[in-house]
C-alpha cells in the first residue's frame, strides 16, 4: 500500500464533506443563480420594449397600406379605437375591439416652417401646429424595467410621450413615465 493509504487508514478516513463546505458551495451557487435572475430580467425587458416598437411599426405599415387602399378620413381615424377590424386585412394577428393596447388617436405636432427671407436673405421660419394621425400603445401594467428601454430607444426609433408634439424645442420626446407611447402615422 501506498505510504498515503496508510496514513488515511490510521487516521479513519473521511466519508463526506463537512456543514462548512457545504455551506460555501450553496452560498456561491446562490450568488451565481441571483446573478443569472438579473440578467434574465434584463433580458426579459428588452425583449419586450422590442417587442412593443416591433409591434408599432408593423400597425404603422399595416395602416398606411389601408390608407393607400381605402378613403379614410379623421372621424374614420378615431373610430379605429372602437372597431379595429378593417386593419385585420394588413396584419396576421387580427385586433380586437377593446382587448389590445393600441390607441387611434388624432394628436398635434409642431414644426417649423419657411416663411420668407429676412433682410439678409436668410430664411424665416414660424411655427406651425398641424394635426397629426397617432398610433399608441397603451404602457399600463408594463414593468419599469422594459419603459427604460423603451426611452433609451425612443430617439432613434420615434417614439413620443405625448400627444402634443413640439419639433420647435429639443425637448425629448419621451419620458419613462408615459402611460402610453406614440409614433406618427399621418
């Protein structure tokens, strides 16, 4: 026998790990698993935001082919909200009235406009208000996890807050705390 098996044998060997290692080896797989719970539920929230732009623009392209196919006008517009149904020809998930979270909506939005030159040549611009069709998703019982990468995104992809839009101003045009989110159709 080896000079180690001996030794082991004089001593009674050990059957086991002790309540101490134990105890390291749980701590550290919770540690592992909490870290794994926050990514997942990072994950979880962008997946969603994503989802919910995803979501907006193909209900923006679907209604900007009806718009093509049929004459629609502003009161055609808001009684998308009751009867959403002539949609359903554009999309392959139809809508339901009074199940989804869209919102039809006419809204204002604010541009600048030419109006002339100044003495110097230079161009003046006025304000202008003008109505615009809005397409919104209604954001209630949306985890704040997701309303945060929602607002990181609302830049680059045209989300807005409010249905009352100011292109005159650099104000962001989202804020985390929104109940819905907008983008322009018209």
């Amino acid at each position: 026998m080896s000079e180690m098996k001996k030794r082991l044998q004089r001593r009674g060997a050990r059957k086991g790990f002790t309540l101490v290692e134990l105890l390291i080896v749980i701590i550290i797989i919770e540690i592992l698993a909490g870290a794994m719970m926050m990514v997942a539920g990072r994950s979880r929230d962008t997946a969603e935001a994503t989802r919910i732009i995803s979501d907006l623009r193909t209900m923006k392209s679907a209604v900007l082919v009806w718009l093509v196919d049929a004459s629609v006008s502003d009161t055609t517009w808001n009684g998308l909200d009751q009867d959403p149904t002539p949609l359903n020809t554009y999309l392959d998930k139809p809508l339901t009235a009074g199940q989804d979270k869209y919102k039809f909506e006419l809204g204002t939005v604010k541009v600048q406009k030419q109006d002339g030159v100044d003495a110097g040549g230079n161009p003046k611009y006025v304000p202008v208000e003008e109505t615009a069709w809005l397409l919104g998703y209604n954001l209630a019982g949306v985890a704040d996890g997701v309303k945060t990468h929602l607002k990181s995104q609302a830049q680059s992809v045209g989300l807005y807050g409010d249905k009352e839009i100011d292109f005159t101003t650099d104000t962001p045009p989202y804020y985390d705390d929104e109940e819905t989110v907008y983008v322009i159709v018209k």
